[in-house]
C-alpha cells in the first residue's frame, strides 16, 4: 500500500509539471503570433502530436528571451521539463518496483 501512494502522488506531481509545461508551451506560442511569427507558430502547433514543436519552440523562444522578454517563462519551462523527466523516470522505477515484488 505505501509504494502505491508514493506512485500515485509522483503520478500527481507529473501531471501538475506537465501542466506547467503546457502552458508555458502556449505562452511562448502567444508570443510567437504577437510577434509576427505565425508561421514558425502554426508549424510547432502541426507538429505537437510527434513531439517536435515543443522542442522548436523551446529552442526558439531561448533564442528570443531578451527580445521578447520571456526570461521567466523559458527558465520555468526549462525547469519543469528537467523535473517532469525525473519524476517520469521516478514512476518507472516504482511500477516496475511493484510489478517485480508480486
């Protein structure tokens, strides 16, 4: 019972870093349109469901911090998706715990 409660608060936990993410993911893409840069915006949004425009927009919203003045959001981005790993590789670690001991 106690290494289900430690699986279900980091499955907690990873959703609520995902979430960040997430909405950070849609600032920098807010940030994008305001800036003229629709087409760099629409191409991350096509490209979400195979992982690769939160990565572009990850590199490029780096590459314009000081312009667009998104120091906090990229760093909380960079952050929550460093801690969202862990966390994943966390859960992995229990379940396979849990699996192997029954």
């Amino acid at each position: 019972m106690f290494f289900l409660n430690i699986v279900f608060a980091l499955v907690c936990l990873d959703v609520v870093i995902g979430l960040t993410a997430v909405v950070c993911y849609i600032l920098v893409l807010v940030k994008m349109f305001r800036y003229e840069e629709s087409t760099l915006a629409i191409v991350c949004l096509l490209t979400t469901p195979f992982g690769i425009g939160p990565v572009i927009a990850l590199i490029y919203g780096w590459t314009m911090t000081r312009q667009w003045d998104l120091k906090v959001t990229m760093v909380v981005w960079s952050v929550s998706m460093g801690v969202w790993v862990v966390v994943a590789c966390l859960v992995l670690f229990w379940v396979a715990a849990l699996s192997g001991s029954s």
